[in-house]
C-alpha cells in the first residue's frame, strides 16, 4: 500500500515519521509532496519519493493525507479532483467532508481525522470521522494510520468542531498552565529549568491518573485536597477567579471559530 502525504508541516511531517519508525510502512512505500522544499529534505534522506506536487501524489497513492492549511485547501482541490482511486484523509480543521468531495468529478471516499500536536512525540489524540461512500474498512485503515501517533476515537463529523476544541487546540491551554505554574514557583525561587520539568511532570502524571485509574476527575482532585491544607486553599483561589469558567468560555470561543471556518 502506497500511502502519499500533500503537505509536511508540523502535523503531517510528524505522522509521516512516526508512520516510518514505528515500521507501520517501509518509507519506499510513502510519497511526499510539500511547496516548502526544506520541509521535505528530512525525508528525501530516509529514501521517500518526494513528488513534485499534489497531482503526482493522488496519481501514485492509495492513501493520500491531506496535511495542507485550510487556505490552501482550494488550490490543493482543483489539482487532485481528476484522481478519484485514493482514499482521502483530511486533517484540516473546517473543512467537510462534503467540501472535498465537492471539487472532485467522480464520488471520492474521504475521511476527517482531528489529530493535536503530541502526535509529534506519539502521544496525540486524533478522532476519525467518515461518510458514504467510505467503508468501515476505510475507517479501521485511517484508524490504524493514526494509532501510530498516540490514540484514536471514533465521532460523527457534527462533533468535529467541539472536539477542535477539546482536544486539538487543548495542548494550548495545558501549555499556558504549565508556563503559569512555572512562573509562580520562580517568583518563591525555584530555577526556572526546574520548574517547567516539575510542573509539566505534574500535569503529565495528572493525565495518566485519570486515563489509568478510570477515576472521576472530582474524585481525584478532592483526594488532594486535605481538610483545612495548602491544596484546597489553592482550589478556591482558582475557583474565585473563575478558572474553569474561563476555560469552559475559551473552548466554546474555539469551537465557534471552528463553525464559522466551517460555513
């Protein structure tokens, strides 16, 4: 199976590679295209066909993974829309799958996918959506593609934008807390080095609690918080700030945005 890839920026590189590590496809049987030569270099050492545009890779894939920015979905389109075979996976935020099929002159099989950026690292979250005419095979084979970079769910693409929200632009958030818990424990004077590995340990470990234990998240926050202790006087300083307000207002704004990328 020839598995071709228009467009290698940060997402679509990184499946590329993880695809090639993790051994799921020997890089001969990869075809890459990117507008940005210096994105493609990597991969022209591991000895995978660099093709010269988007039209050469539909023409030689059996899978083509759309990696571009929506801007450049368009023009992307209009050059494959005469290659019907491949199935299409589209990892562009707002664009339907509708859309897609819009500009091609035969029913085409595409799939949504909605992968975050830890899938640099193989430990990303990517939901898969699909309609007619693609197949529940077609599915598994997306879902197996992304497997490789962390885990996959399956949604219907009416929750694609929320889960944008949730999950794609949530590294962001996590982010920002991370630099926000660091910057505090710098100002009581603890290396500034050290602070981001303790704080991102924190919020990494966090995480896993709540995927291996199953717990509810309420459950294992009170499980912090001590009677009359420094957790619980810190949760109500959050909570008088309106912390998850905020965050539940942040997410909402995103995934408006999203619905209007949409329309």
């Amino acid at each position: 199976m020839k598995i071709g890839f228009v467009g290698a920026g940060n997402m679509g590189g990184a499946i590329a590679k993880r695809l090639i590590s993790s051994k799921a496809i020997e890089p001969e049987n990869m075809i890459i295209a990117d507008l940005d030569e210096s994105k493609t270099e990597v991969f022209k050492k591991m000895n995978v066909f660099i093709a010269k545009n988007a039209a050469e890779v539909a023409s030689c894939s059996d899978v083509v993974i759309l990696a571009v920015k929506p801007v450049a979905f368009d023009y992307v389109l209009k050059d494959i829309s005469d290659y019907t075979k491949p199935l299409y996976i589209s990892i562009a935020a707002g664009i339907t799958i509708d859309y897609i099929k819009s500009f091609f002159k035969a029913n085409v099989r595409v799939i949504r996918a909605m992968p975050n950026t830890p899938a640099l690292i193989g430990e990303g979250v990517t939901v898969v959506s699909s309609k007619h005419p693609a197949t529940e095979d077609d599915e598994k084979l997306a879902c197996k593609i992304f497997e490789s970079v962390g885990i996959v769910e399956r949604l219907n693409e009416s929750y694609l934008n929320a889960v944008g929200s949730l999950s794609g632009s949530s590294p962001a958030y996590v982010y920002m807390m991370i630099e926000a818990m660091a910057d505090a424990a710098v100002a009581d004077g603890i290396p500034r080095h050290i602070a981001y590995k303790l704080a991102a340990q924190a919020v990494s470990g966090s995480a896993k609690m709540v995927l291996e234990t199953g717990e509810h998240p309420a459950r294992l926050k009170d499980a912090v918080c001590s009677p009359g202790g420094t957790t619980i006087r810190a949760v109500a300083e959050l909570e008088s700030g309106g912390f998850r307000s905020s965050l539940i207002k942040a997410m909402k704004e995103c995934t408006k945005r999203s619905e209007e990328l949409t329309k």
